[in-house]
C-alpha cells in the first residue's frame, strides 16, 4: 500500500470520511479502528494517533455530522428569496431522511449520544425563527418544526419499510415531505404529486 503525506487536519477529515462511510454501507459493526485505517490507507496507530480510541473517534464523528447536518439545513434559509420556505425545507428532508442516514442515526442514538449538536448551539431555534413570518406565533412554528424534525429522523430509520406496507406508489412516497411541509407550514396541505409551489 503506497502511503501519502497528510497533514494533520487532512488525516483526521480524512479518517472521520471513512469512518461516515463505513457506518453508512456496513453499519455500526464496521466502525473498528483497523477497518478506518484500510478505508484511508494509513496503519492503525496512525489512527490511534489522531482520535486514540474508537469512542473518541465516534464523538469526533458524532460532532462532525450533527453540525453538518444543521449547516445544511441553516444554508437553506440564508438563500436568495427565490427559494420559499416549502421547498427549502424538502430539499433539506429529502437529503436528512435518506436511509443511509437513518443508520448514522441508530448508531449515534444506540450509543447513547444526542444526534443533534449541543443545545447551547440553538441551531434547530434559529431554524425556526427563519421559519416563522411576521405574524405568526413562534411557538406554533417551534412545535410544528419539531413534527417535522420527528418525522424525518422516523422516516430515516423505517421510512422504507413502512411504505412498503402502505402499500405508497414511488410517486406518493415522492409526495409525503411536500404535503407533510405544505400541511405544517401553511396550515394546509399541498398536493403531493403538483409540481408548482403553493
């Protein structure tokens, strides 16, 4: 195996790259520290040498995905106003609610670890904020936002498996973010299959 030069901030990205796409395909069984070191091309105390424990690499992975995944969702808001707040907040479901996210999930759930970033952080707070229009109640937005929240984590973990037994065509499982999104945000539902915004 030909060994490259990192730099210490590239070897622990990537390490932490490995160890998502690990977890990710193979589940929480695959996260040792020898399997990280194959996926990067590094030896094992190389690994050791960066996070010095599989727990410790799991809190590094475990703050590098609840922030990514609440940087995601923040961007969606900071855009143009060309984009309204439905289909921002699809596009940020649809990419949260992805199965193999549901597995990231499990495991940081599984091991007793909050999958969201620290509360300090107030990060899902200032989603909401960015989510309520003049007028509107902040709390019926926080609580509506927190559906949203529920619903995509339970999507990400058994979402397959409970279309399958609701029997939803690809086009009404398609369908579920935009009605859900268009039933909480503006208090009635859109249609799921319309490809207009309400």
């Amino acid at each position: 195996m030909v060994r490259r030069r990192r730099s210490a901030e590239e070897a622990r990205a990537e390490i932490l790259a490995a160890a998502e796409h690990l977890l990710t395909v193979e589940g929480p069984s695959a996260l040792t520290l020898k399997r990280v070191a194959q996926e990067v091309g590094i030896s094992h105390p190389g690994v050791l040498h960066h996070f010095r424990s599989v727990e410790l690499l799991g809190q590094a992975l475990h703050a590098r995905l609840s922030t990514t995944i609440r940087n995601d969702l923040l961007s969606l808001f900071r855009r143009d106003t060309g984009v309204d707040r439905i289909t921002a907040m699809q596009q940020a479901m649809d990419a949260l609610s992805d199965p193999r996210k549901g597995r990231l999930l499990a495991w940081l759930v599984a091991t007793g670890r909050d999958p969201f970033p620290d509360a300090s952080d107030e990060g899902l707070r200032r989603v909401a904020q960015a989510l309520t229009l003049p007028g509107q109640d902040p709390a019926e937005v926080r609580y509506k936002l927190m559906l949203v929240v529920l619903s995509m984590v339970g999507e990400s973990l058994v979402g397959d498996a409970v279309r399958v037994r609701l029997a939803l065509s690809e086009t009404e499982a398609a369908g579920f973010h935009r009605w859900l999104l268009g039933a909480v945000l503006t208090g009635g539902a859109s249609q799921p299959s319309s490809d207009t915004d309400p």
